[in-house]
C-alpha cells in the first residue's frame, strides 16, 4: 500500500476555475495553509495485487487532504509499466471507475504482458490533479497473490 500525496500547479490554478474553487474551499479549511501555491490537493491511497492469469486489480481511495473527504465523481486513469523493461510494454490510459456505494473509490482490472515488477502510476485528472505510484510483483502466471 502506498500513500501519496499530490501538489497543485500554477498552471493548473490559473487555467481551470474549478481549480480556484477547490483552493479556496480547502483553504477555508485550513485557515495555516494559505500559501497559493503548492498546497496539497488529493490524498491517494494505491492498492495493486497480482489476481492470477497475468491480471492486476487496482483500487485507489482519493480523499481530499485534512477533512478526508472523499473525492467523487473524480476522472482518473493508471498506466502500467514493467520496472525491468521500461516503456517497453507500457500500457495505459486505463481508466478506473467509481466503486458502487463506495465513495472515493475507484478501481479498474487489467492485464500485463509478462511475468515481473510493475509499476502503477495513478493520475487524477478532475476535479483536480494529483499522482501517485504503486508497485506490484507479478510472479507466477496461474499464482493468486
Ligand atoms: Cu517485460
């Protein structure tokens, strides 16, 4: 299990309004984090496993920093790439879907080329920006781990 956290960008801040508004909502939250820039915007919390038959599932808990509310109705994807072998069977944009009556989870399933270590990077996309990475050993073929 990974936990990472994300920073929102200038650039991200000055071109999507929705941006500003989820700035100022969370600085309203927390009345020490006033600074404009480099506040953090997401928490995601990355699960990977191995399910057996080269398939990985992903779940991932986005939650918003302090008040740890969940953060629905988000667009968010995964790409996959083998540690030993980079960009050579990358794969992605892998979107992940909202898990029914499970608020701010999100999880997708999908399969990877070969035996090895991968790594999942996670990126949200709206309502705001944030990325985390998560690694999963992919070992035996027919193995459920
Ligand atoms: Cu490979």
């Amino acid at each position: 299990m990974t936990i990472a956290v994300a920073v929102s960008g200038v650039a991200f801040l000055t071109t999507r309004p929705e941006g500003r508004a989820e700035a100022a909502a969370s600085a309203t939250a927390h009345p020490d984090s006033s600074r404009p820039t480099g506040s953090i915007a997401a928490v995601l919390d990355v699960k990977a496993r191995h399910v057996g038959n080269l398939q990985v599932q992903i779940e991932v808990q986005a939650v918003s920093p302090g008040t740890y509310q969940p953060i629905t109705m988000a667009r968010m994807v995964a790409w996959t790439d083998m540690i030993a072998m980079p960009t050579s069977h990358r794969q992605g944009p892998i979107t992940l879907m909202e898990v029914p009556g499970k608020r701010g989870t999100y999880s997708a399933l999908t399969n990877v080329p070969m035996v090895g270590e991968y790594d999942v990077r996670i990126e949200l996309q709206q309502p705001l920006p944030a990325e985390a990475h998560e690694r999963v050993d992919v070992q035996t073929v027919g193995r459920t781990s």
